[in-house]
C-alpha cells in the first residue's frame, strides 16, 4: 500500500494529462471533472498517509532511484511537517478547483485553465513530499512554470482584468498591469531568486555527494564547516535562501505577487492563499531544522563559526518583520479588493519567515517550526475563504473596485458572513484560529530578543485590524453603489467552498486550546531534524493584552471613520498636500515597483544604449565606415603601385625579352639544323646510296643474265597474280 503513496502527487499530473486528451470534447465540465477527480485522490492518499505517520509517530518513506549518479531519488516522505502540508495542498486545491467549476465555467480556455490547475497541484505535492533537494527543485519549477500561464490565463489583456489605476503613474512609470505582463512578471520575480537556489543545491551536491534532505542532516557539521572554511558560508545561506524569499514576495522580491492578481480569482486563491507563496515557507521550515544542526555542529568545530547562521536567522527575522509592515500599509489605502487581500497575503507570509526565524534565534528547531508552520495553516483556511468571497462579490458587482461595492450584506448575506468569519480570523480576534497562530508567531519574536522585527510585528497586528475591517465595511456595509444593486449570491459549488473554510477556521480555533499540545508533540517526534524540547506555547497574558488592544484600536478607528462618518479618506487627503503625499506614498506601493522600472529596466536600457553608442557607433561603425575602407583603399592603391611597378614591368619587358630570346634561340637553332641537313647529311646520304647502286655494276655478264633471269621472274608471279 505504501507504493501508492506517490499518487499523492502523480494523480494530479495524470489528471493534467487527460485533460489534454479531451481537449476536443465540448463539454468543459468533464474537463473539469477529471481534474477535481484527480485532486481528489491526492487529498485521500495523503489523508490515508498522514493517518498512518500520525498513528506511529514515524515517517513514511518510499524511494526509487531516478538518476543514480547523482544519487537522486523519486517517491515520497511523509513525516508530521510534509503530511500536515501535503494536507493542507490537496484540500484546499480540492475546494477551489470545485468552485472552478462555477466560476470558470463559461471560460473559453478550458483545456488550458485545468491542464495548468491539475499541473501545478501536482507539482506542489512534489515539493512538499521530496526527500532531495533536487527532486523540490523539479517541483518548485513546475509551479512557476503553471502560475505563469495561470497569472496570464487572460492574455488578450481586456481592461476588465487589469489591475492597477488605469492611467495611474508614480514617478513616470505606470501603476496598470495586463495579464501577459503580470505572468511574466511573476516568472522573471521568481526565477531571479531561483538562481541562488540552485547555486546553493549544487554547493551542497558537490560538498556532500548527495542533495538527501537525511544526508544533508547527518553531514550538517561538515559542509557547513567546509563552508565557513572557505569564507562563503554567508554567501551560501544568502543565495540557498533567495528562492524561497522570492517565491514567498518576501522584499525586495515581493511586486509579482500583488500584480499577480490578473488572474482568475480562483488561480489567485490557489496560489496566495494555499499553495506557491508558502512553498518558500515551507522551504523554510524544512531547512530551519537542518541549519539549527549545522549550527551546533559548527560551534562544536568552531565555537566562534555559530553566529553565522545567528545573523542569518536574525536577517531572515528582519525581512519577514519588514515584509509584514509595508505590506500591511499598502493594505490600507488600496481601492481593489483582491489587492487589498494580496498585499494582506505578503503581510502574513512576512509573520511566517519572522515565526520560523525567530524559533530559530532561540535554538529551538521545534519552536520555529511550530509558530512558522501553525501560521501558514491558519492562514491558508482563511485566506482561500477571503479570495474566494472576493471572486464571488466581483463577479456580482462586475468591478474590482471597492468604490463599486457597499451595501452587498443586503444582497449575499451567506457571503457577507463567510468573509467576516474569515477577516476576523485574519485580524487575530480570540477565538478565531488566526489569533492563536499571530500571537504564536509574536511570542517567538518577543522571545528571540529581535528586538526591530518583533516591533514590526505589532504594529502589523493593529494595521491587519484596520485595513480587514476596511475591507468588510466598504464592501458590505457601506453607502451602496449603482453598480451593487442587483448583486446575488452564486451557486452552492463557488459558495459552498469559502463558506466550508470560513466555518473550518472558527472551529479550528475553538478548538486549538485542546489539540495545541497534541499537535505540538507530533511535530517533536516525527518531523525530520526536530527533536522533542520543553517549549512555551500558549497565550502570554500581558503580550496578547497589548497585540489586542492595538487591534481593537484599529477596528474602532476604522469603524469611526467608514460607518459611522462615512468619510472617504483618500479624498480628503487630496486636499492637504502632506496627506496627499503619504498617500501617493502608500498607494503608489511605496513607490518601490517605479523605483524598479527606473534602476533596473531603466538602468538596462540606458546600459544598453551606451554600449551601443560606445560599441555599435565608436568601434563597428569606426571598423565599417573609417578602418575596413582605408585598408581596402591602401590595399587598392597598394595594387596599383604593383600594377604600375610590377604588371608593366613583367608584360611591357621582362616577357618581350624573354619571348625575343626564346625566338632567337629556336632561330638559331632551326638554321643551324637546316643548314646540317641540306649541306651535311643530305649530301651523304646521296653520296652513299650511289656507291651502293655502283657496287652492283659489277661489269661480269653472267650477273647481268642472273638479275634480268630475277626481274622476269618477278615480272611473271605478278601478273599471275592480278590474272593478267
């Protein structure tokens, strides 16, 4: 049974497979059939295993060799992290492609939508479940490869799918993006920092033999200290980790994410809120464990090696914190709803990357992962719950904008309640599962000691507040607009899904006072490079006293200024220059993605038109016009110099002469041999054939009768021959 485990991610890609083997059938719901069924397997299988690692406490592992030289193997690992992750992936990948149903049904590209949904849940359950770093690597690739076609699913660009202010620029570069730019985009974004990652793979293949996440734990010490031998440890874990900072938008790689939001709501529920963002989280906190072990290893070798990986751990804790922060103030100003929620899922990713670190400044391989890991569960139930709500109310209000919105909890009250459900969760308010897991993350920081990223951390608790409460007012309870009027809810395939999330996220919360020590001990025993340790976890009275007070001060500001005054502030910041700049500021994404375009595309072109001008126009312009001509003409003018000097000399005399002498001698020649003959031998000759005749004259007469006897006889047998 075991060999059936790696269904769990090859029955999604055979799903993607028989979809394109229907691509002529008409009916697009048996397209999308197959690949809800296929989902649907992956999450059985995978529920069957994590039972199984639950029910033992151990890892399930089935390997086949792939490629032996480099000692690269395919199957699956399921321990406590990949089973709960692999959980988390399929089931949630499972209600959205169900909501698809729905929601793309009358979409043109079928074949292309579902061929790419089932091929990147197949890929994710690749890298969740890898037990080498290559075969991750394969995975991770093949989600990028399915989100930039998923991104740019609307590639002929209608105005309708853009997202950004059309018109809207901050400092001269434009703040709209179609589909076919946000996709590719998405694709340069994240392959930048996929570059370093596979630099740090083939760093630990050529040290190690092997990419083996148990050889790799085993060999902790030695790599690591190779590494730091060399003087490149830093460097190492700065590229080893960029494809995870890049896939999770962590900053500075976090602009494809929020433009990102040109896809199918669907697509932007599957890949923020479930699956691609948090395959850098969850690289995270694969690694964490392995460099906590490289760590104490290395300090043991060289004590003074160690705080290496605490500056690594510290940096990490500071983007994540950063990320949070500045993600949460473009939140608060946005006027889309999906990119409200996209800068919301940023925000979050950032509290994960500062949970994981944070556990790992302490020392404690099982704290990080714990607070990192409960946060990317939490988050990812109601987070797919908002985007999916999102994509229902947009598809009432024919708008991405808020301003179009307003007063729909008159008009889809279900999907008022299941998006409020899930703010809530998002915000942090006790019971909500999204309470239990921020304050975890926040707790952590506090006990690190990083001091800057659990600030940060804070002051985003109070801005979440603010901008999800925002969100619900303007959408929901605000001043109607024309266009909300006739809004209705969808059909129970697109509801039933976030309702299902919204509810999932309460309950778990209820109930996580009972199951936090239960779930706590099952990571400590069967998460690979974990080890069982006495760890605080709960609620620290006097801290979630302060997170909550900051959030309810949020809430009521933002309740003020909505319900009660109904003010618009983004107008009447217009008014005052100071407001309308921090504003432009906010709105305009801190104008980091214009500063982007400026130094680097920018910077590129004007590079490239330098070098053009210092290439093309100084040296091949030089050689095709001024060097190449002057030396053909110098070779020409070298020509005629040989014409003149040579060519006359060789035809005008050097061959006369020759030809003159030549004749001359075959003159002299011919005379003498004419004079020889007719002088020399002719006379000779003559002279000897008379002495020949004379000698037969010999004056004897029976000679004469012989020769007359002879000439006769000759005479006679000639004519009898002719017959005469």
């Amino acid at each position: 049974m075991k060999e059936l485990y790696i269904a769990s991610w090859l029955s999604p890609y055979v799903g993607a497979a028989l979809v394109l083997l229907l691509h002529k059938v008409g009916n697009s719901r048996i397209k999308g059939g197959v690949a809800v069924l296929s989902i649907l397997t992956s999450a059985l299988i995978s529920t069957a295993a994590a039972m199984e690692v639950y029910g033992g406490e151990h890892s399930v592992h089935v390997s086949y060799t792939w490629v032996k030289s480099l000692d690269v193997t395919i199957g699956v690992y399921f321990d406590a992290l990949s089973s709960l992750m692999a959980l988390v992936v399929s089931w949630l990948s499972f209600l959205i492609a169900t909501y698809s149903l729905e929601y793309m049904g009358e979409d043109p590209g079928q074949t292309r939508y579902w061929f790419f949904f089932s091929f990147f849940v197949g890929s994710m359950m690749m890298l969740v479940l890898a037990d080498n770093l290559i075969a991750m690597f394969i995975g991770w690739e093949g989600t990028g490869l399915a989100s930039y076609s998923l991104i740019g699913h609307w590639y002929t660009d209608e105005e309708e799918r853009w997202v950004g202010d059309p018109g809207r620029k901050a400092l001269g570069m434009p703040m709209w993006f179609e589909p076919s730019h946000a996709g590719l985009r998405a694709l340069v974004f994240t392959r930048l920092g996929d570059v370093g990652f596979i630099v740090g793979i083939a760093a630990l293949h050529c040290l190690t033999g092997t990419t083996n996440l148990h050889v790799l734990l085993e060999k902790a010490g030695e790599w690591s200290y190779s590494l730091y031998a060399t003087g490149i440890l830093h460097v190492f874990l700065a590229l080893f980790v960029m494809g995870a900072l890049a896939k999770s938008a962590q900053i500075p790689f976090h602009e494809w994410l929020v433009t990102a939001m040109t896809g199918p709501t669907s697509v932007s529920a599957l890949i923020h809120a479930a699956t691609m963002v948090k395959a850098g989280v969850y690289f995270l906190l694969r690694m964490t464990p392995i460099f906590i072990a490289a760590q104490h290893a290395l300090h043991h070798i060289e004590p003074l090696a160690a705080h290496v990986y605490t500056d690594f751990f510290y940096a990490l804790a500071l983007i994540g914190g950063l990320t949070a922060f500045v993600m949460g103030t473009m939140a608060l100003v946005s006027r889309e709803l999906k990119l409200i929620l996209a800068f919301s899922t940023a925000s979050q990713l950032g509290y994960m990357f500062l949970g994981t670190a944070a556990g790992a400044l302490i020392g404690e391989a099982l704290l990080g992962v714990f607070s990192g890991f409960s946060h990317l569960m939490s988050h990812a139930m109601f987070k797919a719950s908002l985007f999916l709500a999102a994509g229902a109310v947009i598809h009432a209000v024919h708008s991405r904008f808020v301003d179009d919105m307003g007063g729909l909890a008159r008009h889809m009250k279900t999907t008022f309640i299941a998006m409020t459900l899930a703010a809530l969760s998002l915000v942090g308010l006790p019971p909500f599962m999204g309470f239990w897991s921020k304050d975890a993350v926040i707790l952590v920081a506090m006990e690190s000691k990083a001091f800057i990223p659990f600030v940060l951390g804070i002051i985003t608790a109070g801005l979440t507040a603010a901008y999800s409460i925002r969100m619900i007012i303007r959408v929901f309870l605000y001043e109607p607009s024309k266009k909300s009027g006739h809004a209705h809810e969808p059909g129970l395939l697109m509801l039933m899904p976030y309702v299902i999330l919204a509810a999932a996220s309460l309950v778990l919360g209820v109930l996580w006072p009972l199951v936090e020590e239960g779930y706590l001990e099952f990571l400590g025993k069967a998460t690979l490079g974990v080890e069982e340790a006495e760890v605080h976890v709960g609620v620290e009275p006097s801290l979630a006293v302060g997170t909550l007070t900051l959030v309810g001060f949020g809430i009521i500001t933002v309740y003020y200024i909505y319900e009660f005054k109904k003010l618009k502030p983004y107008r009447l910041a217009e008014r005052e220059p100071l407001f309308r700049a921090i504003h432009n500021f906010l709105y305009d994404r801190w104008y980091i993605n214009s500063v982007y375009y400026i130094v680097i595309v920018g910077g590129f072109r004007k590079l490239s038109s330098t070098l053009y001008r210092a290439w093309d126009r100084s040296v091949v312009d030089y050689l095709y016009h001024n060097a190449i001509p002057a030396f053909f003409s110098k070779l020409s003018s070298g020509a005629k110099a040989w014409d003149r000097s040579v060519v006359d000399y060789l035809y005008h005399n050097a061959i006369p002469a020759f030809f003159s002498k030549l004749s001359s001698g075959i003159k002299a020649t011919l005379e003498l041999w004419i004079d020889e003959g007719f002088h020399v031998f002719l006379v000779e000759g003559v002279l000897a054939a008379s002495s020949r005749i004379r000698r037969v004259q010999t004056g004897v007469l029976n000679h004469y009768i012989l020769m007359l006897w002879l000439g006769f006889s000759v005479l006679a047998i000639i004519f009898l021959l002719m017959g005469v």
